[in-house]
C-alpha cells in the first residue's frame, strides 16, 4: 500500500468523518469535497455516479410521502398501536417486531417516529423500563431495511450483483435477510427483557418522581394516535400502496421461478468472460460496461441480446404509478408530501448516497488491483470478513444503501461467492455505534421517563449492546441460511 493510496484513504475517511459530526444533508455534500480532491487534486478517475439506486430511493420515497400525505400511514400507526396496547405486559417482544414490519412494508425506517412516544406511553403505565422495549425498537426501526423490496440497500444489493454475474432477485435477498433479521430480534429481546432497574427500584427515576413538575411531565400525558379519524381516502392510500407492494412482490416471484411476464427489449451486454477494457481505433481505451451502457456492439466484448426490464424499473414505475394514484384518488397533497419527515427523510437519503457512495466507489475503483492484492488472501481462507468490512464502513455512513453500493462491487472484485455477501448483509447496519442517527436521538428525546440514554463517554448508551447482538447474530444466521438456500439451489 503506497503512500498516496494512504493519504487519499485519510481524504475519504476525513469526509466521512466531518460529514458525520454535522450529519444530514452534509454527510454527502462534504463526501463531495472528497470527491473534488480526489479527481482535481490527485487526478483519480470519477467512477460513475449511482444514479440507479438513488431514482429507486426517489420512487420509493415520493410514494411513502404521498402516503403520509394522504393520512395512510397515521392508519397503520393506529393498527400498530391497537396491537401493542393490547398486550401491554408484552410490550418489550411487540414494540421491535412493530416498528420491523413498518419499516419491511414501507421500505424506510423513518416511518416509525410516530410510535416510539406510544411505545414509551405504554410501557410507563405497565411499569415496564421504557429502555427495554424502547432501546431494541429503534434497532429494529432500521434492521427492516434489508428485509423490504422496495428498500435502496436491497435494490442496489439485487442490481450490483446482477452486473457481477449474481443474479438474486429482490424476494431472494429477503428470504434470507428476513429470518436472519428476526433471529438478531429475538436475540436483543431475550437481553433486553430484564436490562437495567426495575421503575419502582431505580435511585435515579424515584428521585425525579419526588419533583411534582417531573411527576407531571412522566405520568401526566398520553401518546396516541387511536383518537385521530381516519378519512376513507386514508385507507383507500394504503390499499393502493400494499397493491403496488403486491405487484413489486408478484414480478420478483415469478422472475424468480422463471416465468417472464415483464416486457423484453433488445439491450448491449459485456460478453461473459470477455475483456474487461477494449482500445477502440481511435486509440480511446473503454471499459466494456461503458460500451454496453452505450449500446456499442464490439465482437468478443459486448453483445446484443433480449432481455426482460429490470426489477429496479419495475419498482420505480410501480411506486411513481401508486403515487399519482394517492394524490388523484386520495386526497394527497404533493406540498404536504414534501414538508413530511418520510419525504424529508429520504431525500437526505439521496443527496448522502450520491456523495459517499460517488466518493468511495472512485477510490476504490482506482485502487482495485492493489485492494485486490491485499485482500484476496484473507477473504479466500475466510470469506466471512468482508463483513467485518461492511461494519466499520457503516459506522460512518448512515446509509445501509450507500454501503451496498459503496462496498459490493469491492467484495465482487475480490472474487467472494454472491451467496456469502448475501449471508452478510445483515452486517450493513452498524450506524447505531455512534448514536447520531435521527431514530435514535428521537428515541431518547421521546422517553420521558429517562432511562433510554446516550452515555456520559458515547458509546455507552442504550443501543449499543441491542444493536451488537442483534448483527452479530442475524450476520452468523444469514451466513448459514444464505449457505442452505446456496447448497439446495434455492439462490
């Protein structure tokens, strides 16, 4: 590892690192000032942007926001809530599995800011330490991810891979990912059952009860969201938004069992097992993906072949379609849409995949052959490293999406099974190491009875362990379900 692959390896972990302290919007922009230094300062070549993955962020998103928008989503949160209130006692096993199964449908875990002073409110009036349930329920929040179809980090992982001779489908992935995620769930809830204090033998909870202001504040108010009417057009947003999930969900199925049932089209292909770059006449080298994106036939490079469309363009017309169907037959209203925290939310979701992802990918598209040099030996005794990898980068990146896309093609060119980076994906959230993230800073914010905490030195606050268990396991699970599926031909 030269010198200079060093130091433009501090340039892009400085992004990232700034990026994080001010979060937001920032993470990606600054990731572009890495970028700038990379291309004008050190001359790396700019990879090319990840535009696939971040249209499919808009689409899914501009369709989450109208449902927001059109009143659907307060409907499901009063479903959700009706579940978790009538089994108080039990709220520390539903709280995460509700806020999971939110996040698996509508594909981000913002959704979920809703339920967590419901979650709090609950477990307050059972006596239960709010922590336990609360902690576990913002991990869960962001675990989802990798289950839902329409999620980035899901999306990109079926893309990339097929771009790499992998070809997964979306309902492939989260056959795998679903059972490893519960698995991790069940893990952290079985610790987080009995963590910390009972309420009624807490020093710290019995003090602040003494002051009437704080008794007031604790146990004088109630989050719920089971007064609110709903609207019929409400209801009718979550028909058409499940309708389109169905659709998303029928397609992946039968593209996975072989039955075409999408439009084909005549498109250019690097041919399998062909030069990765070609000097055309003119002397100009190009790589063989930029001349198939280009429709250029070049003999023993590329070739035109019929292919059905993608699954990245069937979700992004499907759920662009079930949007305009919300504001047209529910009453969406597209500003309304846009000032909400899920539309919010996703856009900054964007702008931080187009800058990290754009910044990393450059990097390690030109350093390849040294990382391959590295690398190779560890990752072919052991396999199961990379996700190691995959964990630290997601420490800083607050994206499970930008680390797919970000790190994938690395593990690809390393030469590791799809099916072992499949098994790992669950590695991909490690974001809850620094609690910086909105969930979780929400979270704490939403306890009012103060036990869920960001600690005194950081990294001793309420997510920490939930979220180690939770990886750890649902990674070694994924590994070995990924690895049955693999053996059996399933994927």
């Amino acid at each position: 590892m030269s010198i200079l692959m060093i130091v433009e390896l501090l340039v892009v972990l400085g992004a990232l690192w700034i990026g994080a302290r001010y979060g937001s919007l920032a993470l990606g922009a600054i990731s572009g000032i890495g970028l700038a230094i990379l291309v004008f300062g050190f001359h790396l070549k700019p990879s090319t942007p990840p535009t696939d993955v971040i249209y499919i962020i808009i689409a899914a998103v501009t369709c989450a926001g109208m449902l927001q928008a059109s009143g659907g989503m307060d409907w499901m949160i009063q479903i959700a809530e009706k579940i978790l209130r009538k089994h108080p006692d039990r709220i520390t096993l539903l709280a995460p599995f509700t806020t999971f199964f939110l996040t698996v449908l509508v594909g981000t875990g913002h959704v979920v800011y809703t339920l967590m002073p419901i979650i709090c409110d609950i477990a307050l009036k059972k006596g239960i330490r709010p922590e336990r349930p609360c902690g576990i329920a913002s991990i869960a929040s962001q675990i989802g991810i990798t289950c839902s179809p329409i999620a980035a980090a899901v999306v990109a992982f079926s893309a990339i891979s097929a771009e790499n001779g992998y070809h997964v489908s979306n309902i492939q992935i989260i056959m795998v990912t679903i059972p490893a995620c519960i698995c991790g769930i069940l893990m952290a809830v079985a610790y987080s059952w009995h963590r910390g204090l009972d309420l009624d033998k807490d020093p710290l909870f019995q003090a602040r009860l003494k002051d009437p202001v704080q008794h007031n504040y604790i146990y004088g108010n109630s989050a719920t969201v089971l007064d609110k009417k709903i609207a019929p057009e409400s209801k009718r947003a979550v028909y058409i938004f499940l309708v389109a999930l169905g659709i998303i969900v029928m397609f992946s199925l039968t593209s996975m069992m072989g039955i075409n049932l999408l439009p084909s089209f005549d498109q250019v292909q690097v041919v399998s097992g062909g030069p990765e770059q070609i000097t055309l006449a003119n002397g100009v080298t190009e790589s063989a993906k930029q001349l198939a994106k280009a429709g250029v036939v070049v003999a023993g490079v590329t070739e035109k072949v019929t292919e059905p469309i993608t699954m990245n363009i069937v979700i992004q017309i499907t759920m662009i379609a079930a949007a305009a169907l919300m504001v047209i037959f529910c009453k969406a209203k597209p500003k309304l849409a846009v000032s909400g925290a899920v539309w919010q939310s996703g856009m900054v979701a964007v702008v931080a995949i187009y800058g990290i992802a754009w910044m990393a990918n450059t990097y390690f598209d030109n350093y390849k052959p040294e990382m391959q040099a590295m690398l190779t030996n560890l990752v072919t005794a052991y396999p199961w490293t990379i996700a190691i990898a995959f964990f630290l980068v997601s420490v800083l990146i607050n994206s499970q999406g930008a680390v797919v896309v970000s790190m994938l093609p690395l593990a690809y060119s390393l030469g590791i099974d799809g099916w072992v980076l499949l098994g790992v994906m669950p590695s991909v959230y490690g974001y809850f190491f620094i609690p910086n993230y909105p969930s979780d800073i929400a979270t704490v914010n939403f306890d009012r009875s103060g036990t869920t905490v960001i600690g005194k030195y950081l990294f001793n606050h309420s997510f920490m362990i939930p979220g180690l268990i939770h990886v750890f396991t649902a990674t070694i699970v994924g590994y070995f379900v990924a690895y049955l599926f693999h053996t059996i031909g399933v994927i």
